[in-house]
C-alpha cells in the first residue's frame, strides 16, 4: 500500500540507540558500506582508526509499513534552485559527500539490533526490516520525490554487527 508518513500508526521519532562497540576496524568497516551501499561511486574514505565503547545517535524516525520497519532520516541539504536539481544522481552525490550512507548503515544496524532483541528467535531481516529512507525535503517535488532508499541484505547487516563487535568475515557484492 502507498506510504503516506501522516497516516503511519506505528512510528517512533527521534529513537534513541546505544549499542557497544568492540575494538571495530573503521576502514575495514568503511569498505563494507563502500561495498554494499551506493556501491563503485566515489567517497572520502576512513583510512585508519578504531572504534571502542559505546556508540550513541538517534533516528530521525522510526515506523512500521505492511509488516516491515523502516528508519527515516530528513536532510534539508540544497541541491539547486528548484525540484530539477534533486534528480537520482544529485542526492547520491550529496549523500556520498556528506557521508550519509554511513549514517543510514549505523541506523539500520541499531533497528537490526532493535528488533533482534525485541522479536527474538521470530526476527527475520528479510521479512522485518524495509530499509533507511532518506528524504531530501528540499525536493519533495521532484520526480523521486527526493528520497533514496536503501536496503542492504541481511548477510551486509549481520557483517557490520560482526565488524562492531570486533569479529571480521567479508560479504561478496
């Protein structure tokens, strides 16, 4: 059925997540999303670092659709003077600059992790999680209506939690 976010009965905005983090390898990390979310498109990619501790963020919004759970993130980014300038290849170009498909990758990771623990042996990925919205509000007008959906597998979203947990196995493209 259509989405219209007013109409959404189970929704969550400004969702809260903490979920540790064990000695995660950031550019090995970084190549995964790289792999896997807007994948062969150019990016400023993290060359060093690990992460360790507790990683804290909130979603912008978090709702239900027919049976699956989506997190929503609103960008206000301009693109240009009107809706023509939030074309496909312009939001992906903003969102790879500004490193939103890592942002998505962490929020889809929490809402993996939501569920895992809410749902127990009944989750499934593929039939609970719908993916991250991400809605360009300044082309809401625009043909695509400025959204970019994305919805890595789950086998991508079981090696992130892997790589947040300092456990490492590499997912094929």
């Amino acid at each position: 059925s259509p989405l219209v976010l007013a109409d959404l009965g189970t929704a969550l905005p400004e969702m809260e997540f903490w979920f540790g983090v064990r000695q995660a390898d950031l550019p090995r990390l970084d190549r995964c999303v790289a792999a896997h979310f807007l994948p062969g498109r150019r990016r400023t990619m993290i060359d060093r670092g690990r992460l360790n501790g507790m990683l804290r963020g909130f979603v912008d919004l978090v709702f239900e659709h027919d049976g699956r759970y989506y997190v929503a993130d609103y960008k206000s980014n301009w693109l240009g003077p009107d809706d023509t300038a939030y074309h496909a290849e312009a939001i992906a170009d903003a969102m790879l600059a500004h490193r939103y498909e890592l942002q998505a990758a962490i929020y889809l990771l929490a809402l993996h992790r939501l569920l895992k623990a809410r749902l127990g042996e009944h989750y499934d990925y593929d039939q609970h999680v719908g993916g991250a919205l991400l809605f360009f509000l300044r082309g809401r007008e625009a043909p695509g209506r400025g959204v970019q959906v994305l919805r890595p597998s789950a086998a991508v979203i079981e090696q992130l939690d892997d790589l947040f947990e300092g456990r490492e196995h590499e997912v094929e493209a």
